[in-house]
C-alpha cells in the first residue's frame, strides 16, 4: 500500500485529489505505486501545456486501471502530491483506445476550495462555452502521440461527480 491508496476519496462532503502535473507543465507526470514517488510518464507535443493542475481522486480505480482522473481549475500552479480539498463542478466524459478496446475514461473538473475566485461557478456545464472547448482541445491534444485517439463523449455535472467516485471506490 502507498501513501495515496491509504487516502479516502472525500474528506466530509469534498473530494481529496492528489496533483500529478501541475498547471504549465510540459510534460506528464504521474504517481509510480511501484516506486512510490512521482516519474515523467511523456512529454506533450510542442506547445501544449497543462491548462490547470491534473491528478487523480485517491481511494478510487476506474476502468483504464487508474485512478480517476481529475483537472482543479484554478489560476495557481501547485506541485506533485500536493493533496487538495475540492467541489465537483461536472465530468468530461472521454472515449479512448485501450488494450481491450474502447474504453471510458472520464475526467472530472474540480475547484479547490480555497480557491474563493470559482464560488460562482457551481457547475461545469456553466463554465464559460470557450473554456469547456478549450478544455476538450487539451484532452485531446495532449494524448496526440500515445495512439489513444480519445473521443469526447460530453460533460456532466457535479452529482456525475459523486456517483462516479463512489462506484470507482469500490473496485479500489
């Protein structure tokens, strides 16, 4: 067991997740359970950079044999392992390329709740129109070399959130 697996995937009503990549980053990161520390998984293509932090929601395994995937949207950048406290603004659902075939693997769009300058914004789908393009440009365009050809499926709100974590918490 790591340190991060020990985690709950709420702390009281909010979501934990636990930053991988931080906001500008250039390449990948990603958490080894192996070696139980943080490892460049890829570089992105030339001028593609992490809009927001990425990470995952500890405690849960979703279908790709990962945790869930999670971006916090906000205008700092933190740094890896960094575990932030969280509402659920909504879920990307994604489509991608998998050893077995299609899979789903959704991404969820957090806010951290320190982060008072995002209190108006209760909901993914209430993101600005521009900004949810931009964020499905990312997803896409930041898998451009791994051959995963994701498909964006749509967005979901915030009980999307809940329902997803509880289900992934319970194959973990």
């Amino acid at each position: 067991m790591t340190k991060f697996s020990k985690l709950e995937p709420f702390d009281g009503d909010h979501i934990r997740m636990v930053v991988e990549t931080p906001k500008g980053s250039l390449v990948k990161i990603e958490y080894d359970e192996q070696l139980g520390h943080f490892a460049i998984s890829h570089g992105l293509a030339l001028g593609i950079t992490y809009p927001f932090d990425w990470g995952f929601v500890p405690g849960t395994l979703a279908e790709d044999g990962d945790p869930i995937d999670a971006l916090a949207i906000h205008d700092a950048a933190t740094y890896p392992g960094v575990i932030m406290t969280c509402k659920a603004l909504g879920v990307v659902d994604v489509e991608q390329k998998a050893k077995k075939g299609r899979i789903s693997n959704p991404r969820l769009i957090l806010a951290p709740l320190w982060h008072q300058r995002m209190d108006a914004i209760d909901s993914a789908p209430n993101l600005p129109k521009r900004l949810r393009e931009e964020i499905e440009q990312f997803f896409v365009s930041a898998t451009f070399f791994t051959g995963k050809d994701p498909k964006i499926i749509g967005w979901r709100g915030p009980k999307a959130v809940e329902r997803l974590i509880r289900e992934a918490a319970k194959k973990s």
